[in-house]
C-alpha cells in the first residue's frame, strides 16, 4: 500500500511538471516505462519488493482519473496522504480459498467471506480504512448480460429535499420519507473527540488512540448513511419500474465558489450530509439489474413552482414557503408533494416524447453526468517521454 501512494503521488508529479515544461502529457505506457528505472535507482530500490502489477493497476487508475477530469465527470487527481485511507490493487493472480484470499507475495490472508459469485475473479483490492480496519474487494466476471429495458410498468417521480429526505409519487398517492440527520446527531459525540484529539501531542501514542477515536464516528455516520440509502433505493426500485428525479447540481449547491459561500452556507453541511448524489447512483445500478430506468429531468424544470392541476406558473417561489394557493385554478399545494407529481409527469412527458427505443438505447433521457468512466485509454493523445533525475 506504501509503493502503490507513492507511486501515485510520484507519477501525478511527474504528469505535472511534463505538462508545465512540454505543453504534453504521459500515457499509461510512459508512465510505465519510468518503473523499471526508479527500481534499479538506489533512492529507490524499494520498489522492487511491491508486486509489479500492484503499480501497474495505480498508473492505471491514475490515468483513469485524468480521463475523467478531462471529461468532467470528476476533479483534478489529487495527491494521497499517508494518513487516509491506504489501499493496493491485485489485477491477477489471486485465489479464493475456504479461509480467506491468497494474494501474491503475501500469501494467504484470514478473511470472512459473506458472498461469493460463480464466474472467474478479475480483480482482488485491499483496503485499509482510517479505523485500522482491512477490507477486500473482489471483482468477478461472472458474463451476465442485463435485462432489457422495459417501460410498461409503474412510474415515480421523486423530490429530494432536507426537511423530508425524499417525497415520491406514483400517480396514486404520495409518500415522504424523513430525513435522518446522520451527521447532526453525532455533532456533539464528534465535537468532544476532536477536542481531545487536538489536545493530544503530534507524534505521541496517545494521539493516534484519539484519532482512530475520531475515524470511528466518521466511519458510524457513514455506514448509517449507506445502509439507511440501500434500503430506501431498494423499496423504490422493488415498487416500480421507472424512476423520474431531478438532475441536480450538488457541488453548486454547497457552494464551492467562494463568491457563492455566503448565500447558502447554512445549508451546504445539510445537503452534504443527505447523500443525493449516492442515492440518486444507488437507484441507477439498481434498476439497470433489473430492467428498468432512471429518467433525469433537467435542473431548472421549475418543479416547485408550477401548478400540478392546471400547469400555471408563480414567478417566485422562496425555499420558506412550504405551501401556497394556486390563483388561477384554486388548488391548494404542498410545496414538495406538487413538486413530485410535476417531476412525474415531466418524466412521462420525456418518455412519450423521446421514445421508449431512445431510452433503452441510453439516448437523450439518460443523463451522462456524475458516472464513473470504464474507458482505459490515456486521458490526452499527445505524450512526452520523461527520464527522471537521478535515475540508473
């Protein structure tokens, strides 16, 4: 794990100062090509006792990360501390066995397997957490082809939001689902040990026990937030066949622009705690396996502020009125209860306008936004080849 950062860290250094000094940047195969000569160096003889393929899997998943940066899928790679989160990658050679997992030049390792698929295993990474805490995560082919597409089934449409996590409707009733809160209630089990924690001297023993203290709240609200995600996406998806949500844009909206921070500070640790973006990723894997599909809807489709019975407008609708009175028609509203049915309906609308064949086809309906790329090519198509200094 210490040769795969830091070879990382290394060869994202090395991509930037080719681009300063030449204009160019270096593919998987030049970077790989600086591998041989950093082994023999004398500064860096150590590598050669990390698995080769472990460094050849980190270039690859650096080149990965500049192809989707260049693609705007993701940010700018960024270096990696020894501090977070460690993990290696085992591209072949690994086995499964009753015990555990056998990995090359480690050996066997004791592991509690709580699934295995029938087809053969591609990848093995191990990962260590900030609680200390090992993982492996197996990837297998097992040559399953997904279902088709299918659309005749029922339809829902979902409005995310902070006081209620989510209001869905499909056409018959509407339901709201709470918002948990994770992150608020740990807040002040979070505050009292980051105070000790920053007590603690730099270096010392007692330190690293205040710090994996720390982690371990982190690592609560998350599993919380993941498992309390799981389930609702998988009612939703159990329940219907389409899925209609809005197409946010959850950096914007927690202001990353320093211009913006005063405008919505309030709410920008609230809407990262919620975990749309995850949910909204958890409902699309989950109706791919089964056959049916995620609509997005474009962001500024005023949702909230159109009449779901007789489609009029309001000019203005502010986030604190929570429920108004339509002046043409007479209907009297919930904010997000009508924002659903308006999704829905958008949703619908999407569907008969575009085409079933379209959808299935991943056409217009299907946003591309926020996806991880499964291309393996070089982020640029023109490279320079760069010797490092002091290499033998």
């Amino acid at each position: 794990m210490g040769c795969a950062r830091w070879w990382w860290n290394y060869a994202l250094n090395l991509c930037n100062d080719t681009y300063q000094h030449t204009g160019k940047g270096l593919s998987q195969i030049a970077l790989n090509r600086v591998l041989p000569q950093l082994k023999k160096a004398p500064e860096t003889v150590w590598l050669s006792e990390c698995y080769s393929q472990v460094l050849q899997s980190t270039t690859l998943n650096l080149t990965k990360a500049f192809k989707n940066f260049f693609e705007k899928r993701a940010a700018y790679p960024r270096f990696k501390s020894y501090h977070g989160r460690q993990s290696a990658q085992y591209p072949q050679n690994c086995q499964i066995l009753d015990k555990g997992v056998k990995i090359p030049q480690v050996g066997v390792i004791k592991a509690s397997i709580h699934r295995l698929f029938e087809g053969q295993l591609k990848t093995v990474t191990i990962t260590k957490t900030a609680t200390g805490k090992y993982y492996a995560s197996l990837l297998f082919d097992t040559k399953q082809e997904k279902p088709l597409v299918v659309v005749t089934g029922k339809v829902v449409g979902i409005d995310l939001g902070l006081k209620d996590f989510c209001i869905t409707h499909d056409g018959e009733k509407t339901s709201k689902y709470a918002n948990p809160k994770h992150l608020k209630k740990q807040e002040r089990n979070l505050a009292r040990k980051q105070a000790k924690l920053s007590r603690k001297k730099k270096g010392s023993k007692s330190r690293e026990r205040a710090r994996k203290l720390v982690a371990r709240v982190h690592e609560r609200i998350s599993n919380a937030r993941q498992d309390f995600l799981h389930k609702l996406s998988r009612k939703i998806v159990n329940d219907n066949q389409v899925v209609v949500v809005e197409n946010l844009q959850i950096k914007g909206m927690v202001c990353a622009s320093p211009m913006l921070r005063k405008r919505n500070h309030n709410l920008a640790k609230a809407i990262s705690d919620v975990g749309w973006g995850i949910f909204v990723n958890f409902l699309d894997y989950k109706l791919q396996d089964k056959g049916g599909l995620l609509v997005e809807i474009e962001r500024f489709f005023p949702s909230s502020k159109t009449c779901s019975s007789c489609l009029y407008q309001m000019s203005a609708m502010p986030l604190d009125m929570r429920e108004w009175t339509c002046p043409s028609c007479g209907t009297h509203h919930d904010r997000d209860e009508n924002a659903s049915k308006n999704i829905r309906a958008e949703g619908i609308r999407q569907l008969s306008v575009l085409g079933t064949r379209t959808a299935a086809e991943g056409g217009d309906v299907r946003s591309k936004g926020g996806r991880k790329s499964v291309l393996r090519h070089s982020p640029v198509n023109s490279e320079a080849y760069a010797v490092p200094k002091g290499s033998a």
